[in-house]
C-alpha cells in the first residue's frame, strides 16, 4: 500500500459498566489490560508510523507504563482525553502532529495520510479488519466503517413507556429492514485531511461536547460519503461483564 498509517486510539472511557472503578483499557483481559491486547495488534499492521493513546487524566502514568512494558516497535504516546470521546479524539488527532516525520512519510494530516480511529474496548479486533479499511482508503474512499450484519429483528419505539404490573412496558412501532441496517465497528479509518477538517469544524463550531455518535457522521457532516467493509464478531465492544466473559474465551482460544 506504501502509505503513512496513522492511529489513534481511545481509552479514556470508564469501566463502570464492567464494574470496574477505574479505565476499562486497564480491566484485564486473560492476563493483560484490554490496551495491551489492543496495541499489540497493531505491531503487524505495514506501514503504521505512530500510535497516540487518549487516557483518563488521572491515569495518564499507568497507561504510559503498559506501553513501555509492552515494548511496541513503533512509536506510542499518552495524551490526556476529555470529558467526551469526541473531544478526546481530537485531542488525539493533536497528538498525531507531534510525530517526527522521516523522510518518505506522510504528515498525517496529508491527503494521501491514512488515519485510523480505534476503541480499546474492541481489543481483539483481528488484523485483517485494520487491513480491509486502510486498503479501503487508500482506493480512495474518504471515510471507512467496519461494520456487521444485524443478526436480531430490530423495531422502533413507538411511545412513552409506562409502568403496570410492576413492570416497564413500551409501545413497539415499525420494524426496519434489518438487510438495509448494519452495526458499525473500528477502528474506522480516513484520508488524512478529511478527519483532521472533520473534528476541526466541530471545535470551532463548539460542538466538541455533544454531537456526532463516531468520527464518521462528523465527516458527513463536511459532505463526504461514508463506505462500509466487513467486520468481525471478534472486534466485539467489550462493555458489560458478559462481554469481558466472551472475550476472556476468545483470547484464550484464538488459536
């Protein structure tokens, strides 16, 4: 492919959901943090020029520690996120900046630059889906999604919920298509210029704190078409206590 890879990778999300007091990139995952799990995929990924972490502000010494007892081959750093992932993606993005450029690679804010955006909590997303999208933007789609077909019929709420008998009930409206819907994944992936304009354009329109549900509704927002490539059931979210029980299994029969 031959072009400069770019990652940033949030982390600054709390475990609470896990019931875990601290960051869920620190939870463990079949004896390593979900970081570490995360970060060590991408040490196969071609042309990857650097990688910056957005860690919670007050833990910013135990996630610059996994990275120097993981000893990456390519480049990592901490920076602190935000208060949201939005904003922590941007500060992310900042970060990308401060790599030394060798001769031959792309800035990443270049056109010609892939930038990938990526969730610690999908820590065994396999190497191949991080393939799929840079190939998929270095053909020249601005915006790249892995994403998976919805297994479960899926309907619309169709009014308030009410309680009777003791139990929450909630009118159920239309149902959707599910062959027309997909569940989307990362890391996504985009043309260098395209994201860094993307979270641009929301700083200055003081949007950072709300907004867009991932990096790729902020670059339709510009006007760019969003494509999908396949995902993978590995690259689940690890969000609840079964998921971490999933995901312990996986790692420890990948093989």
């Amino acid at each position: 492919m031959g072009r400069s890879i770019y990652c940033v990778v949030t982390a600054a999300g709390s475990g609470t959901r896990l019931g875990n007091p601290g960051p869920k990139a620190l939870v463990n995952l079949a004896g390593s943090p979900l970081l570490h799990h995360a970060l060590h995929t991408l040490e196969s990924l071609k042309d990857l020029v650097g990688v910056v972490v957005t860690a919670p502000q007050d833990y910013l010494e135990a996630f610059t520690e996994i990275v120097q007892n993981a000893a990456l081959p390519y480049p990592c750093k901490i920076v602190a996120g935000g208060s949201t992932r939005q904003y922590s993606v941007y500060q992310g993005l900042q970060g990308l900046l401060t790599f030394d450029k060798d001769e031959g690679q792309l800035a990443p804010d270049d056109p010609d630059a892939i930038v990938l955006i990526h969730d610690a909590a999908r820590a065994l997303t396999p190497l191949d889906q991080f393939q799929r999208v840079c190939s998929a933007v270095a053909s020249g789609c601005p915006a790249v999604v892995p994403a998976t077909e919805l297994v479960d019929t899926v309907r619309e709420i169709a009014g308030e919920s009410f309680t009777r008998q003791e139990l929450e009930i909630t009118p159920a409206g239309a149902t959707p298509d599910r062959s027309r819907l997909r569940c989307v994944q990362t890391p996504q992936g985009f043309a260098g210029n395209i994201i860094f304009a993307a979270h641009q354009q929301e700083q200055e329109a003081d949007q950072v704190r709300g907004g867009a549900l991932d990096d790729a509704m902020l670059v339709t927002r510009l006007g760019y078409q969003q494509y999908f490539v396949a995902g993978s059931r590995r690259a689940l979210k690890i969000t609840y206590p079964l998921d971490l029980q999933l995901a312990t299994w996986m790692a420890q029969n990948s093989n």
